[in-house]
C-alpha cells in the first residue's frame, strides 16, 4: 500500500480528528493574522493619530525578509499548536491542515497564475516558489518535527 492510501486510510478512520484540526488550524491561522497584520502596521497608526513616530525602527512588512519571517512564524504556530493539539495523530493531520492552506491558495493562485503569462510578469513564479517554501512548508516543519512524541517523555 502506497503512503498516499495510508494517509488517506488514516484520515478516514479518523474523521471527528481530522474536522476538528482542520477547525482548530484555520481558527489559530486567522486570528493569528488578525493580530500581526495590526501590530505591522503599528507604527502607521501611532503616527497618524499623533502619538509616536516609530517608522524608522519598524519592521516594514513589504520587505522579502519580514514578510517571510513573520508570516512563516505565524504559519509555523499554526502548524505546532494543531500538532501539539493532536500530538499521537500529528503525522496525519498535520498534512491535512497545510493541504487545507494550500487549496485555499490555489483558489488565490490561479487568477494570478494566469496574469503571469502576459508579458512582464517574469517573477512570478520564483515568488510563488519562495512563498511555498518560507510560509506554508513551516506549518508542516514546526506540527510534525517541532512536536515531541508523547511516547519518549
């Protein structure tokens, strides 16, 4: 039997488990989000409303490096607290949770994907590719190696 029926098998036979880290893994990521897209633009607001100007020590989030380190981090909580979360079933429902995040990125993906091919759009696909590895792979990374096994300790 392939590793791929296996998985499946495995997310069958544990339906409840697997609706429940899908439910857990999208509520952690949005509300996650909601917090870092606040404090990155922080300094915006404080500005704006008088209060402090702190643009010149702030992260600015359009940077590769901040938008990769902080959106990775944020995905790579995410992916921890639903393999800490179902830490026996983490080898399982931790793919299914990034396999989640990843068809709702190719639901974003594909208008762009098809704006690519015009002329111009050369650097798409290397974003795409980069994205791929720094904001997604570390949900995968930190749920199922980032988790102790419950057996050693």
């Amino acid at each position: 039997m392939s590793w791929l029926a296996r998985w499946i098998r495995d997310v069958r036979s544990q339906r409840w488990r697997a609706v429940r880290s899908l439910a857990v893994g999208w509520a952690v990521l949005l509300a996650l989000w909601l917090v870092v897209v606040r404090l990155v633009f922080l300094d915006d607001w404080l500005f704006a409303r008088g209060i402090a100007d702190l643009r010149p020590f702030w992260p600015d989030p359009r940077r590769p490096i901040f938008h990769f380190s902080i959106g990775g981090g944020v995905n790579a909580l995410a992916g921890w607290i639903v393999g800490r979360l179902h830490r026996e079933h983490r080898k399982t429902l931790v793919p299914l949770f990034l396999l989640s995040v990843l068809l709702y990125d190719l639901t974003q993906l594909l208008p762009e994907a098809m704006e690519s091919l015009k002329p111009g759009h050369g650097r798409f696909w290397g974003i795409v590719t980069l994205d791929l590895l720094f904001m997604r792979l570390p949900i995968l990374v930190a749920g199922v190696w980032g988790v102790r096994d419950p057996r050693q300790t």
